[in-house]
C-alpha cells in the first residue's frame, strides 16, 4: 500500500518514471520504489522505503536522486495518506 502511495506522490511531483517493479525493458531514467522493512509500535504501522535511482549518465542519477529526497522528506509530509 504505501508502495502506491509513494508512486504515485512521485510521478506527480517528477518528470522521471516511477516504478514498483522493474519493467522488462526499462527507460534510461527511472526511480525504483521497494518497501525494505516495517514496524508496528502501539498500533501505528511504520514502513522503510527505498528510492533506486537509474539514469542515462551518472549525473542524471544523482539529480533524481537528491528530487526524490527532497520528495520523500518535505513534500509527502504534505499527503494525508501517510
């Protein structure tokens, strides 16, 4: 679920396509969404999520790489749904 809500959040903000898994022939740029752990603490469910970053050149990349960050750490905060 929150694989969703993360994508989605995601292809809105960036010009990059955001995936849960990989496609068979995937672009030279893409984000790689993947829930790599969790927690529940008194009824309060928690999730880890990993953001893989791919593009045409190194550079690509990390530029995705850091409008993911930014995303993930100010901009979703501003969704209900987490």
């Amino acid at each position: 679920m929150i694989e969703k809500i993360v994508r989605d959040w995601l292809m809105e903000k960036l010009d990059v396509p955001v995936y849960t898994e990989l496609p068979p022939s995937p672009p030279a740029r893409y984000v790689l969404i993947e829930t790599v752990g969790g927690d529940m603490t008194n009824h309060i469910h928690s999730a880890m999520v990993s953001a893989v970053t791919r593009g045409s050149a190194l550079m690509d990349a990390i530029e995705t790489a850091g409008r993911v960050k930014k995303e993930m750490l100010y901009g979703i905060l501003e969704s209900d749904d987490v």
